[in-house]
C-alpha cells in the first residue's frame, strides 16, 4: 500500500534559491529515507533519518521529521541546475521486513 | 556509479514474445528487489529476494517470473507481456532485505510491449 505521499508534485524555480518538498505517511515507521531520480534513470540515495531524529544534514540538504505529524521535509539549499529530478521520500513500516514504500515524487526544476 | 548494472537497456517485446531482464550487483549485498515505474504512477514493489529467497511477492501477475540463482544477479523472465506492461523496470539491491537499509538502484530496463 502507499505510504509516502509528496508534495508539491511539481516545483519550478530559479538557479541559487532554496527548494524545499514535503512528505506525509500514514503508519508508524522505523526510518524514512529520500532518494533523487534523474529523467529515466535509476535512484540515488540521498539521506535516511531514523524515527528518533528530528533533522539530519548531508551537504546541501537538510532533512526533518516530525513523527507526531507523520511528515518529512527536505530542503535543497543554493539549488543548481543539476539538482533538477524527482525526488521520492520512502518508508518502511514498523518492523516491516519487505522493503521500503515509495511516493509519486516531486519533480523539481531550476531555471538557470 | 552505483554498483548495480541492468541489461538491456531498452528493450521491445510483442506480446507473444519471452524475454529476460538481468541485474547484477557488486556491492556484496544480501538482499535484491524487482520494482516496476509506470507514468505518474508510484514506484510499485514487484519481488524481493533475500539471500536468494523469495521474501515478497506483491501479487504480481505469473506473467513475471523473478529467478535469483545466488546473491549477486537476479533475474526477471517474461512472457505474454501486455501493452500496460510497458514501464521502466528497477532494480536495487541492499545490505539486508529491511527498509533500515538503503536501497543502490541499477539504471533501469526502459521496455515498451507492442
């Protein structure tokens, strides 16, 4: 059953702002991890945040949890032309042992 | 890039035709996954295998057949494809068949069903 579900579905803006995405899910989880697919390819990992962090860092992106909402966030500071992909937030249910749900994406473009 | 190679890369099938979709992953990993990715569609689980184990099967149709003959390659054999078959194929692979882990995702198989 889907679990992530992110928004906006699409994002359009200029080269050097901030982007941030937003993911909600339904049941309780261990982890929640987001991944980058360029057009037509596979996804790359990005982050995984475990239940019991709030924000976690990783160069330009920054992600938070907030489990009492069952939301996410992802920010991508300083964007750049090549941060343009989709981005797919994915849980896995608690003690669930079959793999992690992905959302529909946002699909993120930046104007050079 | 990322460890896990897929081949072919495109492919196109008639209807009547059997096919074979191979992964290969490099990254020691115990644990492999079929995903299929359909426009505007969500990312759909289709097989997981865990130490060459069948561990999930997400009622996918037995036109799909999954082999994973040791923990390195992973097949997925197809037969009597319909159009609505047509998709981008992943596959991925990661250290333990658990969401605790995260997944390396190869490039995909981009088939069309004619």
């Amino acid at each position: 059953s889907q679990q992530g579900e992110e928004d906006p579905q699409a994002l359009s803006i200029q080269e050097g702002e901030n982007a941030t995405m937003n993911c909600s899910y339904k049941t309780s989880i261990n982890n929640l991890q987001w991944y980058r697919q360029n057009s037509g390819r596979g996804l790359v990992h990005l982050i995984l945040i475990r239940s019991n962090e709030r924000e976690k860092h990783s160069g330009r992106l920054r992600v938070t949890l907030d489990t009492s909402k069952k939301s996410s966030s992802l920010l991508i500071t300083a964007s750049r032309a090549a941060d343009t992909a989709s981005y797919f937030c994915a849980t896995d249910a608690w003690g669930g042992a079959d793999g992690l749900t992905f959302g529909k994406g946002t699909h993120l473009i930046i104007q050079p | 890039e990322t460890g896990v190679t897929q081949t072919p890369r495109h492919l196109v099938m008639g209807m009547t035709n059997k096919k074979s979709l191979k992964c290969e992953q490099h990254l020691g990993h115990n644990a492999m996954y079929w995903y299929k990715q359909s426009a505007k569609k969500p990312l759909e689980l289709m097989f997981v295998y865990s130490l060459e184990e069948r561990v999930e099967n997400n009622s996918v149709p037995s036109r799909f057949s999954p082999e994973c003959p040791n923990s390195s390659h992973l097949f997925l054999h197809l037969h009597t494809l319909q159009p609505e078959d047509s998709a981008l194929y992943l596959c991925a692979s990661s250290q333990a068949a658990s969401g605790d882990y995260e997944q390396y995702f190869g490039p995909g198989t981009r088939l069309t069903v004619t």
